[in-house]
C-alpha cells in the first residue's frame, strides 16, 4: 500500500509539473508567445480593436519576463529606465528609456529584464495589419 501511495504522489508530481510547463509556454502557432498570456504579471491590454492592440507594461526593480514575441510596435516610455532585452539566440542589449519618448519597435522575440533601480512603465501599440 505504501508503494501505491508514491507511485500516485508522483504521478500527481508528474502532471502538475507538466500542466505548468504549458501553462507557463503557451504559444500559438508559430512559436510566438503571447506576453499577456504568458506573463501577466507585466502585461496587460488596455485596449484593442481589429488593428491595434495596447498593452501596459510594468515592472518592478530587477524584475523579469519570459520569452515572448510583440509584432511591429510603437512604445512610449512612461518613466525613465534601463531595459536589458535578451533574444533568442542569447544576444542581450541594454535599451535605455526617457519618460515621454516615443520608439519603433519591429517584430520580434526578446525576454526583457528591468535592469535599473526604479518601476519602468511602458504603453506599448502592437501593429495588427
């Protein structure tokens, strides 16, 4: 009996192990992961129609995501900060903010990690067409 209750503990073990790896990978088709749903934390939608999608992107000090893909997009940094942006060949690149600025971002994949001292805050327009 005792052997039976291992063997059911870590089948349990196994399968929640399991469902949070897809949880925590969930990706469409392509390989492009969705940072809303993969990071909610950091990401959140604050509007979107059929051509535009607008996300608010927060994080803490030192704080990090996972890997996940944004298509052609305009950021506009609400608060001043130093992102290191780290693709998926493992090339990282510190990209600094200034409140009020505004940059073109192209599609791509990348993991940021907010590498500065204070919250960063960022809107982010996804281009749909």
């Amino acid at each position: 009996m005792k052997s039976l209750t291992i063997a059911a503990t870590a089948t349990l073990i196994l399968a929640g192990v399991v469902a949070l790896g897809v949880a925590l990978h969930a990706q469409p088709a392509g390989g492009k992961a969705d940072p809303v749903k993969v990071d909610a934390k950091h990401y959140k939608v604050e509007f979107e129609n059929e051509s535009v999608r607008v996300l608010r992107i927060t994080y803490g000090p030192g704080e990090k995501s996972v890997m996940h893909y944004h298509p052609n997009s305009v950021a506009v940094f609400l608060t001043d900060g130093k992102t290191r942006m780290t693709t998926p060949d493992g090339k990282s690149e510190d990209v600094p903010g200034k409140a009020g600025a505004a940059t073109w971002t192209p599609a791509g994949s990348h993991l940021p990690q907010n590498v500065g001292d204070k919250r960063f805050d960022v809107v982010l327009v996804e281009l749909k067409k």
